[in-house]
DNA sequence: TCGCGCGCTTGATCTGGGTCAAGGTTGACC
DNA sequence: GGTCAACCTTGACCCAGATCAAGCGCGCGA
C-alpha cells in the first residue's frame, strides 16, 4: 500500500479505542484510507453541549476521552439521564438526522468524528461495518432495558450500589486491571449527575453514599476517589444476579 | 418467476403485517422466495412463556396477533417489564443467540417466524435487510429510553397517562382509524402487568385508573374497554411535549 | 490571605405510593 | 343458577425518599 505508516495506525486505532479498532481490523486498506478521510477531532469543555435535543447531527463518533451523558428534560424541569457515554463509547444515529435528547459532556472530552454521509455510504458498501452498528445498537438496547430494571423496581441504596458497579466494570475493563485486587477508580459524575441517571434526588445519592461508607461496601478519600474492597459485597448491595464476567 | 402468485402473497405480507411489508417491498423476488422457505407461524395461549430469560432463540420472526411481553426478574420476586410487544412488532436479535429476558405471551398470540441461521445469511447478503434491521432496533432503543424518564422521574398518575397514550397511539396507526373523533380501544394488559410496566404496585394503577375516570380524563366501560374523550387532555396529564403526529 | 461559591453533607419534616386487608365483579364451568 | 377463582377496587396505615433548610470544606481568583 502507499501509505504503510497510516494504515499501521488505523488499524491500532490508537485514536480511537476499542470500538473502532473492531471494525478497523476487519477492513481493507483501501476502506482505512476512507475512514482516514472522513475523520476529525472535536474538543469540548466541562459543561459544554455537544448537541441539543432536536438538532441536526452531521457526524457519528465515538469517545477518546471524558465523560458524556444523554439526557432528556421535561417541560417542568425535571430531568433523566439515559445514557453514559464513557471512552470508546459510540455517538451517532446513522441513518436518522436529528438527536432525540441532549448530548452534554460532563468532564473536558475529546470526540473522534466521522462525516455522517460518507460514513453511511461506506456503510451500505461495506457490511461487516454495518453488522458492527448492528451490535453496538443492540448492546445499548440490553443497557438500557437493564438500566429500566434499575429504575422501575430498585430502591435507592441498590441503585447507588449498580451504578457503582456498572463504572467499576468499564473503568476495570478499560485499564485491564487485574480484578483480584480491590477496585478503585474515580467517580466520573457530580452527585447531582447520579441523582439524574438513578432518578433520586441529590440528597438521598449523598445519604446513600454515606450509608455505603458507613457499612464497609465502599471506601471514599474526598469525595469522589473510591475504593471497593469486595466487589461480590457490591453485587449483592446492587440485588444483582450475575457478576458480568467481572469473577471468576 | 415461476410462482406469480406466491410472490404475490409475499410482497403484500399479508400475515405479517408493516414490519416484514418494509422489508418484502423492496425484495427481489428470488428473496422473497427464500423468505417464504424458512418461514413458519408458531401459536401461543394467554400466559405462555415464549422465551425464557437465558434459553438459546433458534428465530426471528414478528407478532401477528396477541399481545407480548418482555420482562426482567429479580432473585426476589420483584419485576420489571421492558417491552411490549403489539402486532407488527419484531421479535429477535439478529446475530446473537440467547434472550437476557423472558418474552411472555399474555394474550393467545400468532407469530410469524423465520429460521435464525438462514435469515441471518440473507440478512449479510442483502443490505436493506440488514439496513431495516438497524432502523428497528434505533426504534426500539429510541422507545427504552423515553420509558426511562417515565420511570424515573414521573408520577403515577403521569404513568398510566402516558402508558395509555403509548396505547391509543398504537391501536390508532394500526387500525387506521380517524383521530379527529374519541379513541376507543381496549387495555391489553391485567392491572398487575400495567404495574409491572410502570413500576408501581397494582393497587397504586387501580387508584389513579379511577382518578382518571372520575376527572373526566377517561371514560371506562367495564374494567378494560377504554374511551379517550379528548386526546390532548390525555397528553398534557402524560407531562408530554410533543403529541407525536397524532394531532393535526 | 481572605472570602466566595460550588459541590456536598446532614437534619427535620412531609408525602406519594407501598403494604396489608377486606370486599366487590365477572365469567367459566359444573 | 351456584360456585369458584381470577381480577379489580377501596380503605387504613406506614415508610422510603422528596423537600426544605442549614451549614461544611475545598479550590480558586482577587
């Protein structure tokens, strides 16, 4: 090929980690210079909406670094957020123009960006890409049918406790950190940003946090580093029945 | 082609309806031969279990009659559901094999269905199948989450207003029937599935039916048989914006 | 170094919806 | 037409989580 150097890192994906890097490595040269073309960077700051709801979306992503959060907000004020968007996460509709709820980034975020068109057209020409859509719509489809069980039947301490295990499990996954270890990671959202993705009121997200720490489930230096000491401890805190993969 | 009629058959779908329709009407008929070669009805009675939750799915396939749900349990009894399925809706998950819910039958039901492995080969070797594939499941994500913020941040009342409009609406587009006048439709659901649906205890869906009716917002005949007197009344105590094109 | 604001915690009180309990309706089957 | 079992309604009471309110602590800019 005429480009060795550009294909080589393509196919790393170094860029943008994990999702793409599952379409990159099945695809031809040809279609990595394409993808080449089409792509960009975006920089966005804390706070900063990456797109209203309602507006017109020119370009399907995914993201580098940062946290993101779809959110919906009714009339009155009231909002839920539907979505977490954390790195390698994808961002787009293809096929559809406009965006249903706000996209908002929560931390300073670095987005990859494809041009929606050409995107699409490569899509139709080339299915394994197509079949990748397929997949991580239907993966966002299980989270948010699980996420509805968290929502609709859990009570405020289980609802902590599945967020909690649900960031564990992506930050875990994310760094390849050995699992045997105690967890510990930064917690990526304001209390008031939990309160929105579990339906609670910031008041009762910070009680319940505090009830966590008190009983042993969790470890807090500041108010956002946390250590799990058990993740199993957790599980059960969350009324889970699986672990995802997370134990042995 | 050899069998003018069959093919025939198959591009008005007959017996499957809108869904299957958007994909035949743009199948060549050779396609819509091998369509019909791995299609089969399978039939079900109220209170059936069509899925468990975990078992390996070996089709595809749409609702042609009867009602369908999806559900999710915990260890301890406590339920979720996070889909309902109303004719014409797809049942499946192309490319993966088992069910992460149970898929109840709570009516008699009538399925079409399509061998899995054969519709998946199709489905890599014909793009608008794959293609219509992604648009329905975007659909159904698109439906998840909106369930999302009814279950996080509305009031019951709110709940059963925006339930019965989710109804109305399908029974509406379904039946073609004019909205300029009162909608008139029947629950497809017992008070405990409602329950079930909105995440609230049968009583609570009982009490807050009958606020409704006695406010004017609903009229009741019996226990199920349902007219909505004014349809934006309807939408303003669902807290909904938009009314979804049913209104002019 | 000060103060100021944002994010967070904690307390007191209130309330929507859950829980428990007692019937009422309807329709299928003998 | 009587019985029985779902399914539904309604009442009384309770509690998890919302609401209202006060104050803490840390980081940042002056």
């Amino acid at each position: 090929m005429l480009n060795d150097e550009k294909t080589q890192v393509s196919n790393e994906c170094a860029d943008c980690p994990i999702r793409h890097r599952a379409v990159c490595a099945r695809c031809e040269s040809d279609e990595l210079e394409q993808l080449e073309e089409i792509k960009y960077y975006r920089n966005f700051e804390a706070g900063q909406t990456i797109i209203w709801s309602g507006d017109r979306m020119d370009f399907v992503g995914s993201v580098v670094s940062g946290i993101a959060t779809l959110t919906q907000t009714m009339e009155d004020g009231r909002t839920q957020m539907v979505g977490l968007l954390l790195p390698s996460d994808f961002v787009g509709r293809p096929g559809r123009d406009g965006s249903p709820y706000d996209v908002v980034a929560t931390t300073d975020l670095v987005m990859c960006c494809f041009r929606k068109r050409p995107f699409e057209d490569m899509m139709s020409r080339t299915p394994h890409i197509a079949h990748r859509l397929l997949e991580m719509t239907l993966d966002e489809l299980d989270a948010a049918r699980e996420w509805m069980l968290v929502l609709g039947r859990k009570t405020a301490r289980e609802k902590i406790a599945s967020l909690l295990t649900i960031i564990a499990r992506r930050d875990a996954s994310l760094n390849l950190r050995p699992t045997h270890d105690a967890l510990v990671f930064d917690l990526p959202l304001t209390r008031e940003a939990m309160a929105d993705y579990l339906g609670l009121t910031l008041e009762t997200v910070s009680r319940q946090i505090s009830a966590l720490k008190r009983d042993g489930v969790i470890e807090l230096e500041g108010k956002r580093h946390v250590t799990i000491p058990d993740f199993s401890r957790l599980l059960d805190e969350a009324g889970d029945d699986s672990d995802g993969g997370m134990l042995a």
